[in-house]
C-alpha cells in the first residue's frame, strides 16, 4: 500500500466527517482511544455550562433539573450501543464496582450454585474482583482456567460465567451468543465485561440473551478520564438480583430518609451513592455523536485499518498476536517484540501513540472516527523503519513510566 492508496480509502470514508468532532493535537497519530479516548469538541463548552451554570446559578435546585436523573439518562444513550433497552442500563461507579456487585448478586442468587468461573489471564481487575466477591460470600470459590478449559469448566456448581469479550492485550473477540448459550446450558448466569468491545464492535445483549454485563466508557466511548462505568441487568433479572453495595441512592425512597434498605425496582437499585456529575458531563456530551454512528460502517473501517498495520507489522517482522479474522477480533493490533517496550516509546517520540502492555507486547488501537487510513499507514510506515534502523535503541526509550 501507499500514501495515495491510503488518501484513496479516506475519500470515500463515510466515517471522515466525525474527525473534526474531537480535539486531536496537531503531530500526533492517536492508536490509544482503546485506553483513554480523545477529548470531543462537545465536551468542553459542556463542562463550563455544567459548572458555570448549572453548579454556579443553579446551584443544588439543578439536581431537580436534570442531575439526579443522569445515570438512568446515560444508561438509555449507551443501551443502543449494545442492544439493550434503554432501562436495562445504568452508569456511575466504575467497571471494577460494577463487576463486583454483579458478581455478588450473582453468587446470591442460587445459594445451591458456588463458583464463579473465569479465565486465566483476563483482565486483573476483573480477577481481583471475583477474588474479593468470593471472599464475601460463604462457600464461595473462583475457578479460573485457560480459554480452551472454559467449557469444561462449568459445571452444576457455576453461578456465573465472567469473560471479558475482546482480550485487553490480544484483541481476541469471545463469540457473544455461544458462551452465553453455554454458560445457561450449564445453568448459570452470563456475566460480559464489554470495556475493550463498546463502540468497537457490534454487540447485541438481547439477541444473545445475556444476563449481566460491565463495561468502561472512557476508551472506545471517549467519555473522558476515569468516566462512569455502566451495568447493564436484563430485564427478566431485574427483581430477582440484588445490589450488595445497599447505598442510598439504590433505595426506593432516597429522600424518605428510612432507615432500613429498601432496593428500587428496576436499575436503580444498583446506584450506590451521589453521582459525579461533572463526569456524568462529560461523558454525557461524548455520547452525543454516537446516535449518528453507523456501527457497521465502523467494523468495516477498523477491518481496513487491521489490514494497513498488520501488512507494516508482517513487513517488519513483528509477530501479531490479534486474529487474522476480523470476527474474531476487536479494534486493536498486538505485536510482539522483545523491547515492545522501547518500541512503544520510540513511536511516541515521533508523534505515533500507542501503548505497551508487558511483558511484550505493543498494542495499537483503530477508532474508526478519527483516525485516517493515512494516519494508520503512516504509523505502519513509522513502525517499519523505527525497526529497520534500530532506532528503538536509543537509551532514553527504555526509562520506565508509571503507566504504560
Ligand atoms: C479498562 C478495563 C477495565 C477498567 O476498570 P476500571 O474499574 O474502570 O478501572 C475493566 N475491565 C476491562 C476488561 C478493561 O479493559
């Protein structure tokens, strides 16, 4: 491929138009919109009026104005994105609070079933919640095993299958309706974690019958750092599960004052305490472009863009660890490399961001809304010679950062 090939695939880009919707510095290619996501346009002029009017004037008459509302409000924006109704969704707290209260509900809701089932090397803290989930309810265990053990591994003891659909560092993409189907075939409940799939691929918790899942909304869905988190609970599940972080903003009457816990019905009750709103802004005014956002034009645009950087990645030698099929696989590209780290480092020093995921891998997100099939073979091209002349080498790329 060349540059004109590349400008050719740009002038017929359907998706071209939402690049001016986000703030992208000047010099830079951005492949980490899997990590945290550029800033839209929308969101700053957002921000002001939430802090300058609505805190500043309005002051705390605005939480009958549209505040309190917004993690139902959110939820019913983000509920399309992954073919939920829109009051099958809520947003707050984070993908680690969110996987813990579904993990418990889960574990709770059939005392005869112990186990929560899980694979080895998902994401940490989707283990590390399943850990301390286990550890708060009697009898409890986690089981957790390679990916080609899963099926194996449930059994009449599993309460709730956890697995994160697209890997974190492969991009491997779980197929959605069979482990949903297997998980019920063995009687237990579905539990997905959708932060490295939402608004990366198309996703339809209905169609597939899911029962629980999570997911992050500042990578794929450029809700800003640290952004609220959404679960989604299907409908069928809705009185039958309860939220073990009984906090006040989940009970029927909040503003009753009661002392005793009483959930509200549908997903209110998994609200725990005050909302963020200056975050719920944010991300509120990030989602706004989504409602214009053909999602299979976006699959097909991040195949293409799979396509340039695994054909510079093969060119320079570098393993892919992420499927050749794109059904199989998310929007983002893993090679492997002995000094993944250096690498990395090296493409950030000429403007190309991507990330590094130890031990050994260089990770390169492809957000189809903002980035070019020039960017992406441009960064390929990048990649190819910073190898080819060893210019990953240079001592200071190898000074380790605290996030990576
Ligand atoms: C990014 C990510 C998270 C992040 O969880 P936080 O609670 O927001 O820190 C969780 N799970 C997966 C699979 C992720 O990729």
């Amino acid at each position: 491929m060349t540059r004109d090939d590349a400008r050719a695939l740009d002038r017929t880009d359907p998706l071209a138009r939402f690049r001016d919707r986000f703030a992208l510095p000047e010099g830079v290619i951005y492949l980490d919109g899997n990590s945290l996501g550029p800033l839209p346009r929308a969101v700053a002029p957002a921000l002001a009026d939430t802090v300058q009017r609505q805190w500043g004037e309005r002051l705390i008459r605005s939480w009958n104005e549209g505040w309190i509302d917004a993690p139902q409000r959110l939820g019913a924006q983000i509920a399309p994105l992954i073919g939920a109704a829109p009051d099958e969704v809520i947003v707050g707290d984070t993908t680690s609070t969110h996987l813990f209260k579904a993990l418990v509900a889960a574990l709770r809701h059939d005392p005869a079933r112990r186990t929560i089932v899980s694979e080895a090397g998902n994401f940490p803290t989707d283990l590390h919640i399943a850990e301390g989930a286990v550890a708060c309810v009697p009898g409890a265990r986690l089981k957790v095993v390679a990916r080609e053990d899963l099926a194996a591994a449930l059994d009449e003891d599993t309460a709730v299958l956890l697995l994160t659909h697209v890997h974190y560092k492969t991009a491997e993409r779980f197929d959605l309706a069979a482990w949903t189907a297997r998980a019920h075939a063995a009687g237990a409940l579905m539990l997905w974690d959708f932060s490295h799939s939402v608004g990366a691929v198309p996703i339809d918790v209905t169609a597939a019958n899911v029962d629980l899942a999570v997911g992050c909304t500042y990578k794929y869905l450029n809700g800003g750092p640290g952004a609220p988190a959404f679960l989604y609970v299907a409908k069928r599940l809705h009185d039958a599960l309860a939220n073990p972080v009984s906090g006040w903003m989940g009970h029927a009457e909040p503003f009753a004052f009661q002392d005793a816990y009483r959930p509200a019905a549908g997903m209110k009750r998994w609200l725990v305490g005050t909302p963020s709103i200056l975050a719920m802004a944010s991300l509120e005014a990030a989602l706004a472009l989504w409602t214009e956002v053909d999602q299979t034009a976006v699959a097909a645009k991040s195949a293409a863009l799979f396509v340039i950087l695994a054909r510079a990645g093969a060119a320079a030698g570098l393993p892919c660890d992420t499927p050749a099929d794109a059904d199989q696989r998310g929007s983002h590209i893993s090679f492997r490399a002995p000094h993944a780290y250096e690498l990395t480092q090296a493409l950030i020093a000429r403007g190309v961001i991507g990330d590094f995921r130890a031990p050994d891998i260089l990770r390169l997100g492809l957000t189809p809304l903002y980035l070019s099939h020039e960017d992406v073979w441009q960064a390929g091209e990048h990649l190819r010679d910073i190898i080819a002349i060893e210019a990953w080498r240079d001592p200071a790329f190898a000074v380790r950062n605290a996030v990576t």
